[in-house]
C-alpha cells in the first residue's frame, strides 16, 4: 500500500477511492490522469504499448535497458523510444521489482517509478519527477527513453 501510494502521489492522484473502486471502465475526461490498475499474470516483464489501453505496437523487457530504441516484444527491431503511452509492470515479487522509468537514456533525468504489478492504461497526465519532486517534470506520455528495476518506488 506503501509503492501504491506513492504512485498515486507522483501521478497527481488525490483520492484513493478512485483508485481501488471496481465496476465498468469508463473514458477518462481529458484532464484526468491515468489511474493504475492490476497488471497481467507475473512473467517477468515490463511492457510498453504505443497506445492507451495495451494497443498497438510492444515492446517488453526482461532486464535494465539504457535506450529504449530496441526492444523484443511484437516487432524484436522496433523503436520504443519516446512512444509508449501505457505500460505494464509484470516482474516477479522480490528483489527489484519495480521498474524506474526515465526521461533520457542511460537511466538520466527525471524519473518516475511503476511498482510491482501494476498497469497504467493512459499515461496522460503523468509526470517524471523534477528534483523530486512528483508532477514536476514532463509528461511521461511519449517521453520515456530508458529504465531499470529497482527495489523500491
């Protein structure tokens, strides 16, 4: 409860109800920020889609990658790189779980953190973290260029 809420804070989210509440998805407003849902069965991986809502072209990874300009996934040579607008964090419970995302290659810049399990549908409304602090940065929509798995969000 700990990462979620920490997620919820750098994704600008305020009220937990939101997060957890169950029934029928709807379209988000345009101004509202994506809310994480439960990931896919564990395998492994971190997925990244070109479009909202797990569409389009993927990519996935098994281990840190410094750019995101190749992948293995649905087309092994295609360019993620400031292109994924949802991702899915499907690494195994433990040691480096969660998945640091960033702004530049090589894991450089601003950052934000997708805890173990979780899957942000729309990243819209989504921001690195700028010195620290969340919703500071860029949007993390079409921005990310790197990432590594860490230990904690």
């Amino acid at each position: 409860m700990k990462k979620l809420g920490r997620l919820i804070a750098a994704a600008g989210l305020t009220a937990l109800p939101l997060l957890l509440s169950t029934g029928t998805a709807q379209a988000a407003a345009p101004q509202e920020p994506a809310r994480p849902s439960v990931a896919a069965e564990p395998d492994g991986y971190l997925y990244a889609w070109v479009n909202i809502n797990r569409g389009g072209d993927w990519c996935r990874w098994l281990n840190n990658d410094d750019n995101w300009n190749t992948c293995s996934g649905s087309k092994a040579s295609f360019d993620m790189r400031n292109k994924a607008s949802s991702l899915d964090n499907r690494g195994f419970t433990g040691s480096y779980e969660d998945v640091d995302l960033f702004y530049s290659p090589s894991q450089q810049g601003s950052s934000n953190c997708l805890p173990n399990g979780y899957y942000l549908n729309n990243l819209a409304g989504i921001y690195f973290r700028w010195d620290g602090k969340p919703g500071q940065g860029q949007t993390m929509n079409d921005n990310i260029a790197s990432h590594k798995w860490s230990n904690a969000c």
